[in-house]
C-alpha cells in the first residue's frame, strides 16, 4: 500500500510524541504506514506513507537517487548567476551538493498557507522550481539561502513518480503500490570541473 498525504504546514513528520504539535496520527488513522522520507515541519506539500518496507527503502535510499520537485517561494529575485549557481552544485556545511534543476516559475495555483508568509512591501518575492535527488536536512532551505534568498515558503509537489495533484492540505490518498518506482528521470546533471 502507498499513500500520498498533502502535509500542511506546523505537522510532524511521525506518528507519535509531538510535544502537543500535530503530528501525522491527527490525519492518517491507518496502522502499519510509516513515511517514506520527511518534510519539515515548516515545509508543506506531497508526503509518501507505505507499509512496504522495501519500497520505503528504495524511496529514501540516496543510492536510488529518488528526484524530488519543491517549489520555493524565496526571499528577492534571483538572478540568472544566482540559479547557475544551483544547478552546478554548492559548497554546504556538510559538503557539497550534487547539481540541481532550477528555474524560475510563476507562482503555482496551490492553497494558501496558514498561518500565512509574512508580507514585506519592500522586499520582493519569487518563486522558483527546484529538483534535486537528495535529501539532506534541510538541503533546499540551505541552498536557497546560500545563494542568498532565503525560502519563505516550501512545497513539495513530486516525489519520483508520485505528483501532489489535486490533494489539499490535510488530504491523503491510497494507491496500490507497485514492484518498484520507475527509473529516475530526469537524468542527474554531470558536476562541473571548474
């Protein structure tokens, strides 16, 4: 069995503890489902739940290089430089990235985010798609930041092969889970030499 689960923005990714805070117990009542990666609590968007645990491990195993698609709402306008930057790889505190998809994008057609993202006259905002198949903590708040423009919003709307579709936040669906995810596309942009 897989789901696919909308997580609103404030939800833990777990089903117990919590401290108070909501967790994925307060939407999924089906025992024996466990994610199959994670989103931060303040990340938004298309979460995957499986009672299959090969499958679980194919998904999170950065081996299998699972391509994941977040869009971000960020702080200013990136330049063109600024996205380069993105797609050859960047220096992290734990090391570098491997090369991301990244472009700008209008800003998706999607609910809106309670409580909502603070609103700064001054200060533009834009959005912009970013793919990676990796999944460090925190991997695309730190790369958008170490181009300077902090994520204000993120939402995750694929996983593989898996799209957030239709769903809205709070909202999960059951599909029956196939032998194996399809082969990763796209295919995974050669590092720079420079």
């Amino acid at each position: 069995m897989l789901l696919l689960f909308n997580k609103p923005y404030g939800v833990l990714t777990q089903f117990r503890g919590g401290d108070g805070r909501p967790t994925l117990a307060n939407h999924i009542p089906l025992p024996g489902v466990y994610p199959a990666g994670r989103l931060d609590r303040d990340s938004e968007g298309l979460l995957l739940l499986t009672d299959d645990g090969k499958l679980q491990h194919r998904l999170t195993d950065p081996r299998h290089q699972t391509w994941k698609t977040y869009w971000a709402q960020v702080e200013g306008e990136p330049e063109a430089a600024a996205l380069e930057r993105l797609r050859h790889g960047l220096e992290l505190n734990d090391g570098p990235t491997l090369p991301a998809l990244a472009r700008r994008m209008n800003e998706p057609a999607i609910w809106p985010r309670d409580p909502p993202v603070r609103y700064r006259a001054r200060i533009p905002a834009a959005w912009l798609e970013i793919r990676i198949c990796e999944g460090r903590n925190r991997q695309v708040r730190r790369m958008t930041a170490a181009i300077g423009h902090p994520t204000l919003r993120l939402v995750r709307s694929t996983v593989g092969r898996w799209r957030l579709g239709a769903l809205q936040p709070g909202q999960w669906r059951r599909i029956n889970a196939p032998q194996a995810p399809a082969p990763a596309t796209p295919r995974r942009p050669k590092r720079s030499r420079a």
